[in-house]
C-alpha cells in the first residue's frame, strides 16, 4: 500500500516543482500576454495541485489549508524577494478558485469512476 500511495504521489511532487519554477521565476522571464492572463495561469496551477494532491488521497481539509497557506505564502514571497515580481490579493484569490476547481474536477472524476470522493486522511464526516 505505501508503494502505491507513493506512485499516487509523483503527480503531486511534479506539479509542486512546476508551480515553484513558475512562481519564482525572474519577473524578466515571465512571457506577457493579454490582460489577467496571469489569473487563469493561477487558476490552472491550483487546480493542478488540488487536484493531484487529492489523487495522492490527501483529504480536502488539508488540500485546502496547504494550497491556501502556499499561494498565500507565494505572493507574500513575490513581493518580498528580489525577483522583480509583486504580490496580488488578486492573484491569491485566483489560486483559492482554482483549488476549489480541483477539488470539484477530483469530485466529477470520482463519481465518474463510481467511486466515493473519500480516501484522504482527514476527509470530512
């Protein structure tokens, strides 16, 4: 079982890397694009994590205080740090939609396979 909670998990690690790589890059790196394009590139990268971290059966509560506390975090570490990038309640509020995204797009899937959207740790009773 610890075999297979670890396969479960790779998802989530490689999509952790990718938000990291994305979010503290360089501001010069950052390609630009059509206005609030960085929301739904927000967006998508919680979803990502929602969702993975639900495929590697951590249950909704944390799901949603871990990816709340990092794009928090984030954000707080983009202004902070000299890599010419700010911080945005409205980029947070972007990530908060898209774990909320995940969490549902984890849920449809489930009940998809007809199975229950539980398996977490501390799944809500």
């Amino acid at each position: 079982m610890a075999l297979f909670r670890s396969r479960r998990a790779v998802p989530l690690a490689v999509v952790t890397l990718i938000t990291l790589v994305m979010l503290f890059s360089p501001g010069s790196t950052v390609p630009s694009g059509p206005p609030n394009i960085d929301k739904v590139t927000h967006l998508l990268m919680f979803a990502a994590l929602a969702y993975s971290a639900r495929f590697a059966g951590i249950g909704v509560t944390a799901v949603v205080v871990w990816a709340g506390l990092y794009a928090a975090a984030s954000e707080v570490l983009q202004g902070l740090l000299p890599i010419h990038r700010s911080a945005s309640v409205w980029d947070w509020a972007a990530d908060i939609v898209g774990v909320a995204v995940g969490l549902v797009i984890f849920r449809a899937w489930q009940a998809g396979r007809g199975r229950p959207a539980t398996g977490g740790r501390d799944e809500e009773r």
